[in-house]
C-alpha cells in the first residue's frame, strides 16, 4: 500500500514542479515512460523516437 501512496505522490510533486517550470506535465511522463521502457526493452529507437515526437508536438 505505502508503494502506490509513494507512486501518488511522486507524481503530484513531479506535476507541481512541471507547472512552475512551465513545462507540459503530459509530454514529461511520456518521456519518462520511454525511458523505462527503454530500460525494459533495451531499445534505443523507440526513446529516441518518442523525444522526437515530444519535440514535434510541442513546436507545433
């Protein structure tokens, strides 16, 4: 049980720190999940991939 409180609030304090960055709190767990995943997989490409698509969205 204290995982999942701890998981809660990594990801508030993680949401509070992208509003005062001024950074999209979306994009930034996306780019989290293809770093563990690129840590699952060992998959290079897909990371790098997905920042590409991050950076494109954004400066669109």
């Amino acid at each position: 049980m204290k995982m999942k409180e701890i998981k809660e609030q990594q990801e508030q304090r993680l949401n509070e720190i992208s509003k005062k960055m001024g950074i999209d709190y979306d994009s930034l767990k996306s780019l989290l999940e293809s770093v563990r995943t690129k840590k699952l997989l060992k998959r290079n490409n897909y990371h790098q991939q997905k920042i590409n698509d991050v950076i494109e969205k954004a400066t669109k």
